[in-house]
C-alpha cells in the first residue's frame, strides 16, 4: 500500500501551516515543539482546590490537608456551602408558603360555592314540595 505524497516539502507545509514568512522563525518553531515532544513525561500529581497547588505525592497533599490554611480554607467554603443550600431552602419554604395560601383561597371559593348550591338544591326542593301539595 503506497501513501500518497505530497509534493510540497516539509518546510512549505509548516510554513503554510503557521502562515510564516521567515525561516528562523518557523525552524525556531519546529526545534521548541521536537524539544517539547520528546521531554513530555506522564506523572500523577494531586491538586489542591484551596491554592491550586500541585503536590507530587499524595503524602505531601495529606500533609497540606492538615495545615491551618487549609483548615481555615475547608471552613469558608462549608460555610460559603450551607448558606447556600440554606438560602434554597427558604426559597423552597417560601414558594410552599405561597402555594398553600392560592390552595387555601381556593378551597374557600370552592366550599362557597358548594354552599351556594345546596342552599339553592333545598330552596327548589322546598318551592316542588310547596307547589305539589
């Protein structure tokens, strides 16, 4: 199976690629980006949310954990968390409240009107009961 080749050269390509003009830029840029290919390494690192701080071993990371910023850091934000569940509580507690209340108006309305009729049913009844007589 045979690849199709471009005729352009490796250069051209980059330089089209980065839209460069100058050689000693574009060379510049292909040293830095083999140097930077060739060094890149897989490491596990462990960061800290309180100062985005990486810590190589998890050990190093227990041992931040255990300092007074960042105690003092998980106490803001559990605080800065309850407020805010609090606050959406309340606005549950008043959205409850207010539907409670319409339910309630309409209950009122709806035995009103029940009354209504069953006092006009009686009346009717009486004014048959009357008029057969």
């Amino acid at each position: 199976m045979q690849e199709h080749a471009d005729p352009r050269s490796f250069e051209e390509l980059i330089r089209e690629y980065l839209n460069v003009a100058s050689l000693s830029v574009m060379y510049f840029f292909i040293d830095t980006f083999f140097v930077y290919y060739t060094k890149m390494e897989v490491q596990n690192t462990f960061i800290c949310k309180c100062n985005n701080r990486d810590y190589i071993t998890n050990r190093n990371l227990k041992q931040h954990r255990k300092t007074k910023v960042h105690l003092d850091w998980e106490n803001r934000s559990e605080l800065r968390d309850l407020k805010i569940d609090l606050t959406r509580k309340d606005n549950i507690i008043k959205a409850l409240e207010a539907d409670k209340s319409h339910l309630q108006e309409l209950n009122l309305m709806l035995m009103r009107n029940t009354q209504r009729k069953t006092v006009r049913q009686r009346e009717a009844h009486i004014r048959d009961g009357l008029s057969s007589a």
